[in-house]
C-alpha cells in the first residue's frame, strides 16, 4: 500500500501542457476577458454557383412509374436496382430520342412530354394495361419489357404534371447520369461506383494498408447540389468509400484476413474462436457474385447473399444427394461447369435462404466468389480506424486543388451541356463569417475563457468534488505497480479538491478481470479504476464495462498500461480525474448564470436540455436520449431502448422522455416550462419523418404529464456532423456561418465550435425544425457554449455537451445487446464519459 503521509496539501498545482494544463501565459490568460461582440472574417467555401444559359428548360414533366405482371398486377417488392433495368429498358426501347432522369423509385422526370397514349397503341397492347386503378389514362401509357429471367413485364408511366426545376430535380439528373455512366466502363477510369451522392471508379483504389490488405479505399469525388441563401450552388468535395477487395476471390481475401490476424492461411486460424467470430459477422449479410453459370452459351453472373461461412465442412469432405446419388462438392463443380477446385480445403459460403421455410441456402466454395464492387464490412479495428484517418487527412491547400480537379471533371459531364447548365469554376461562394467570443467558464479559481486553440484554464482544480472521502477500488494486473501510481494519483486528485480514501486493491491475472471485479461490493465503493495490461482486448473491455454498468451499477475508468510511466504522469492522471470526478457527481466547471441568462434572455433553471441519438448495428439499432439535470447543464441522466436494425427514427421517445422526466423532477409542477432538443444523426431526407413520428411523440409526453394550461415551449434541433462544407483555411474556433452558404427558407447555421488539430476542419451543421423558445440569433451563442461543457476535456468540442453523452450512451448500450446480456435500462444506469 502506497504511505499517505507523503501526499502533501492542496496548494500545489500539477502544471501540464495538456488537457488538464494551463494555457499559454498561465494564469493571467486565465483571467482576460473576452470579447464582448463577434469578430468576421471572409472566408471561401467549397460551394460553386450555377449559371443558367438562355436556353435553359425551366420545367420538366413529371411521371409516376409502376412495375406489372402480364396480368396488371403490381410486382411485389422488386428491388431497386431491377426497377432501374427496368425503366431503363422501356425508354432505351420506346423513347430513345427523350431526356429523362429517374430515382429509382417511383418518380421519373422528362425534358419534353412525349405522347404515350400514341405509342402505346402502336404497340396494340391489351386494354387492362391502359387502366390505373379503374380509371383510364389517355396520357399515360404502359410498355413491354424483358425481365431477368426471360419473360414480359410491364413499365407503367402515370402522369403527374410539370415541376420547375430546382436543386433536388439537378441532384436527380446527375446521379441519373452517373448510374448510366456505371451501366458501361469509362474509357481509362473503369466503371462507375455510386455511393449516395459520391462517385467512384472500381479500378482507382489503394491497400488500405499493407498490413491490411483485405481491404481497400477507392478515392473519388461528393457532389451535391444545394439551394441557398446566394441562389443554386454545386458542393463539391472528396469523397472515399473503403470497401472488401473485389479483385480478390473470396478465399483469397479469407486468407488476407487471417495473415492480418498473425496466421498463414485461413485453415490455419479456423480454430481461433474470436478469429471466426469475427469473419462471421463481417460476412454475414454481404453479397458475392459468381460467373461459372451459362446459359444459351453466354456466361450470366448470379448474385448470393451470404449467410455465413460452413465450419465444420470444406470442398473436400462435403457431400450432397442428386438424383439419388451422392456427390461430393469437387464431382459437382467438374461434372456440371467442368472445373477443378484448386483449394480442397476451402471454405464453403452458405447462402442466406430464398424460402421462409428454408433454415439455410445453398453451398459455394469461397474460391469461385467474389464480392459485389463498393461492399463495405462491418465494424472497423482500431488499426483500421487509424489507416482510414491517416489516408484521408489532408490539409486545405491540397484539398481544394484535389476539388478543383475533381470540378473540372464533374463540369465536363454532357449532362449538364444538355441541360443548359454551367459551374462557375473560378468563382467559389465567399461568405462573411462571424467569430463569436468563446464563453466564461467558472472554474474553481475564478474565469476563465478558451484560447484560440479552444482550450481554457482551469488550474487543475474542479469547481465541485464530492463531499468528503471517496471510497473506491482498484482492479489492476499483477505486474502493475500500484505503489508507484497511488503516490501520484493521491496527490493530483487531492490537488483538483478531490479526496480519496485508501483503496480495495484487487489484482487480476489476465484470464481473472472479471471474477475479480465481482467482488467488488458496490454498497461499498463510488467507482473502480480498472488497469488493464498492454494487450488490446476489446473483448474484455467491454465484459468489464457491463459487469460495472449492470451488475454493480457503479462508474468504472479502465485504462490500457500500454506505456512506461504512462500512469505516474501527472498530466495523464488529471486527465482521467476529469471523467471519473463528472462520472461519480462532480463538477469540473460550469457557466455562469447570469451569463447564461443574458445569453437566453430567461432564467436558466426554465430550461430543459435534451440530447439523442441512434447508432446502429447488423442485428439492431440503439436509441439514446439525455437530460440536463441543473441548470448550469453540467449534470444529465439518461435512457436507451433497442430497436430495428438500421432503423433513425425513435419509436420509444415518448416512453424514454417520459421515464427521464420523473427521474428528473419531483412533480408535474416542477416540470420545466422550456425544452431544448439537439436531435444528432438525421438526415436531410428524413426532417418530415421527424416531425411525423418523434414531435408527435414528444407532444403526448407533454398532454400526458404537464398540467392542463401549462404545455412548455420546444426548439427542435438538428445537428448533422457528417455535412460536406470547407473552407480554404481552417477558422478559429467559434466561426459562425448563417448567411450566404445556408440552407434557403429555414433557421440553420453552420458552427467551428472546436480547434482542428490535423486536416481540413469541418464544421457542424444545425438545422432548427420548431423554435416555440425563441431563441433565434441566440442558439448559435447557446449552442457555442455548451460544447465547452463536455466534462472530459477542458477544450471546446465539435457539439454540444447533451450530443456528445447521447452518442456515447448509445454507443455504449449497444454494446449490451449482443443477444447474451438484455439489461433494464429503466432501472439501470451507465456511466457515460
């Protein structure tokens, strides 16, 4: 056990240069004031106007579209990329010489009206086809067309009526175009990939990394039209899609996979339990694609949705009846397509079943697949989190020259020549933008404000630790030295204000973390710092994580010991003080009220904030939602539900917001009269279903739990991280854009609330839905200030504080829904950060 007499009094510091460290000029920084009224500055955006020669067609006719049998019946279900072979087919068949973009469901636009009806009587097509719905449609019309699999079909073209073109119509046409492009190779660039609104070529690609060679990033260009406040602007941007290796067969790229785990071949690692735990899952769910099938003596290729990889069989032990016979795997594939398995041992693929009454499909051998181009796999290693950083980092000069080539390729496309449409290359939307003053920060020694790099100075010392001595255990590994680290634990933490009791010392070997951290008695201590020893095992981390969270429900702080005197630096140890301090109750620092009031223009304690967000997995999706708790907006407490897999909208708000609010106050009386909610990871696409589902929801909560006559105002909020706007130079944190490069006709301004490090900055994007509040102008200053309240790092962050927990919440329940732990997150809680 570490001596305490040696830990000193609490007039020390523990100077650092990092988090926990002062910032440039000590303590007088720390106490100039800031600003009191933005700055601007002109910046110039990524954003390239639209010009419009004379000849442009302001409006083009709209069509529904619909896919029939011979009989006029509406095909079940058919997939996308079947209704755009489809359609495609029946204009390249009928109407060659009309201009037309479709989206791949249901709506498809023409530069010039053609006569249907005409056309359909040319073709003397039966009657019932000329009926939608039991009404006859004299400009409308249905067309023959030859299905995959050799029969007739109909497309079906209802008339809707003439639209004025405007930004969604554009995004409509060029993605349109760049799809036909993809239906033939480009000559010296391959053939086109599209993912979303990025463009990509299947034979520009890079290794990942040597190391990882299972995967590789094709680099290529985002493009996306947008109507702002300055009129119609093209976005450009890089774009990257990091994706299986397509030139590889399958079996090749298995064996890829397994030298990247440290094994020769695949065969060499089937015994690996986490090794095949992991291939499984990356498997599950993608599709491959194979080329041995003819018919009519050409080759066709067949498409497979893999359900897993056959373990316990290979090519060479694997038999099957046909005709009554029995055939092993290698005859089959000699006899019916006159090939030799290379690989006896190989892998078999099973196919997810066609037929409800099916528990698996068919057998492939891995050698004779291979992965559909653009395919991506399931959740990234750290590794592969780091080379993908590393790859696309790159600083703005070289950003924007990489841009502007990708512009002059994307304005040479004849699309835009036959629409009448140019891109003003040599004139980028420049926009004036504002730098708003960073906030004061109430620390334990007085005010302070964030530098230019975005950190402020707190001295190391918190505003508010728990009162009197805090029990807690340490659950280490049996070469820690624990001596060595209590000595300066004890002395940083009694320098912030924190006092520690003598800790319960649990030593683990590496197979025993989790019976040890069983006996911890959780009535006994407020938290558990867990060491765990150089070996990256995410595994445990997460079992260890789950053990705290749910069974002994009390905050945990593990650590990797992956660096000599890593955990007697003092630097390092304030920093881990932050989280474990906001984790067990304290208060590292906080705004000012009065500053808070000025800000809102109302008291601060009328106030609610919420923070939510979804993550999502193969199997499920996982909502979290959080709540401000004072009225500082330090302290929150959250909920998390399961839902769909891949499901964004939040069926169970109402459920979730109604248990936070009565673990939150006392009473309907005491319910807050003003609600803000940061709504993160929504698409522009989906603001309607927002407003549909999630408002409605939250408006029961209230009907069902405020008093009759006191139904409080609610400022809906959108933040969208993943948004494609940058500057040719990276602003100073608090840079401000709401005007000029904003979305037209709604309240959104885009925020640098943090300090780039590396790279090119991306601000964050906030789209208001509902403002009952009134906040107006002053969100985007609310919003500033409380991405300095995230209570692990003394810096401003990219988001607000309330996002920040709800995307870690989430992040950390899904976890617990791995079809072996289901917890009650009603009763339970997680500690977040």
């Amino acid at each position: 056990m570490s001596s305490r007499g040696g830990r000193g009094g609490r007039g020390g510091s523990s100077q650092s240069s990092g988090r926990g460290g002062s910032a440039p000029g000590g303590r007088r920084d720390m106490r100039e004031s800031a600003p009191t009224k933005p700055k601007t500055m002109a910046l110039c955006t990524n954003m390239y106007p639209l010009v419009f020669r004379k000849d442009f067609q302001t409006e083009l006719m709209r069509y529904e579209v619909h896919f029939l049998d011979d009989q006029a019946k509406e095909l079940e279900k058919p997939s996308k990329d079947a209704k755009r072979a489809l359609t495609v087919q029946a204009m390249d068949v009928h109407f060659k010489d009309v201009r037309y973009a479709y989206d791949g469901d249901a709506g498809l636009w023409m530069q010039k009206k053609p006569d249907l009806a005409a056309a359909m009587a040319s073709l003397k097509i039966d009657d019932k086809f000329g009926d939608r719905n039991g009404v006859r449609d004299k400009n409308g019309g249905t067309f023959p067309v030859t299905s995959a699999r050799g029969g007739t079909l109909y497309v079906q073209f209802v008339p809707v009526g003439y639209e004025e073109i405007n930004h969604s119509h554009l995004q409509i046409i060029l993605s349109f175009s760049m799809f036909l492009a993809g239906l033939q190779k480009v000559e010296g660039q391959g053939q086109v990939i599209l993912k979303n609104r990025s463009i990509f070529f299947d034979n520009k690609f890079d290794l990942l990394d040597e190391k990882l060679s299972d995967l590789i990033i094709h680099p290529g260009v985002f493009q996306s039209f947008r109507n702002v406040t300055k009129g119609l602007v093209l976005n450009v941007d890089l774009g990257y899609l990091l994706a299986v290796r397509h030139d590889l067969s399958v079996m090749e790229w298995l064996n890829a996979r397994a030298r990247s785990a440290g094994y020769k071949t695949f065969v060499a690692g089937v015994k690996d339990a986490k090794f095949i735990k992991r291939l499984q899952k990356d498997v599950k769910g993608m599709m491959v694609l194979t080329n041995y099938h003819v018919h009519d003596g050409k080759t066709h290729q067949r498409r497979h949705v893999i359900l897993n990889i056959e373990m316990q069989s290979h090519a060479s032990n694997s038999f099957f009846e046909i005709d009554g016979k029995k055939t092993s795997v290698i005859d089959y594939y000699k006899k019916n397509f006159n090939i030799d398995l290379k690989d006896k041992f190989g892998a078999l693929l099973v196919e997810r079943p066609k037929k409800a009454n099916e528990t698996k499909g068919a057998w492939f051998p891995a050698e004779l697949c291979y992965f559909k181009k653009g395919q991506q796999r399931g959740d990234l290693t750290a590794d592969e989190r780091n080379a993908v950083i590393e790859y696309t980092r790159s600083e703005p000069p070289e950003r924007f020259r990489r841009i502007k080539e990708n512009l002059s390729v994307l304005s040479s496309n004849p699309t835009f020549k036959a629409y009448a449409v140019d891109i003003d290359h040599n004139s980028p939307l420049k926009v004036e933008a504002k730098v708003l003053p960073s906030p004061r920060i109430d620390t334990a020694d007085g005010a302070s404000h964030a530098n230019l790099k975005a950190t402020f100075y707190f001295n190391n010392r918190f505003k508010k630790s728990v009162t009197g001595k805090t029990p807690w255990a340490l659950l280490c590994h049996e070469n820690f030295d624990e001596n060595a680290f209590l000595d300066v634990f004890f002395k940083v933490s009694d320098d912030a204000g924190m006092e520690l009791a003598d800790p319960v010392i649990k030593l683990a070997k590496s197979d025993t973390f989790e019976a040890k951290l069983r006996e911890v008695n959780p009535k006994e201590v407020r938290f558990v710092f867990i060491v765990l020893p150089d070996d990256p095992n995410k595994e445990r981390h997460d079992n260890l994580k789950a053990i705290a969270d749910l069974e002994l429900v009390i905050p945990s702080k593990c650590v990797l010991d992956n660096k000599r005197g890593k955990l007697t630096n003092s630097s390092v140890l304030i920093n881990l003080l932050l989280t474990i301090n906001s984790k067990i109750g304290g208060w590292n620092w906080n705004l000012y009220k009065d500053d808070l009031q000025q800000m809102l223009g109302f008291d601060p304690s009328e106030l609610t904030i919420f923070g939510m967000d979804v993550c999502h997995g193969n199997d499920k999706s996982t909502a979290s939602l959080v709540m401000s708790r004072n009225k500082n907006f330090v302290e929150y407490c959250h909920t998390s539900r399961d839902q769909k897999a891949r499901q964004e909208i939040v069926p169970a708000l109402k459920e979730m917001a109604t248990e936070l609010f009565k673990r939150g106050f006392s009473s309907p009386q005491a319910l807050p009269p003003k609600i803000l909610i940061y709504r993160d990871g929504v698409g522009e696409g989906m603001y309607d279903e927002v407003r549909r589902v999630e408002m409605k929801e939250m408006e029961e909560v209230i009907l069902e739990m405020y008093p009759k006559g006191r139904s409080p105002k609610v400022t809906w909020v959108i933040v969208q991280k993943r948004n494609h706007l940058r500057c040719t130079e990276n602003p100073p944190p608090g840079t401000l854009l709401d005007a000029d490069v904003v979305d037209k006709g709604t309240h959104n301004f885009y925020l640098y609330s943090h300090f780039a490090l590396q790279g090119t900055a991306r601000p964050t994007h906030y789209q208001v839905l509902q403002d009952q509040i009134g906040l107006g102008r002053k969100l985007p200053e609310l919003t500033y200030a409380l991405c300095h309240m995230h209570m692990g790092c003394n810096k401003s962050v990219s988001m607000p504080a309330p996002v920040f927990y709800a995307d870690a919440a989430c992040g950390r329940a899904h976890l617990y829904y791995d079809g072996k732990r289901t917890p009650d997150f009603t009763s339970k809680t997680l500690s977040m950060i």
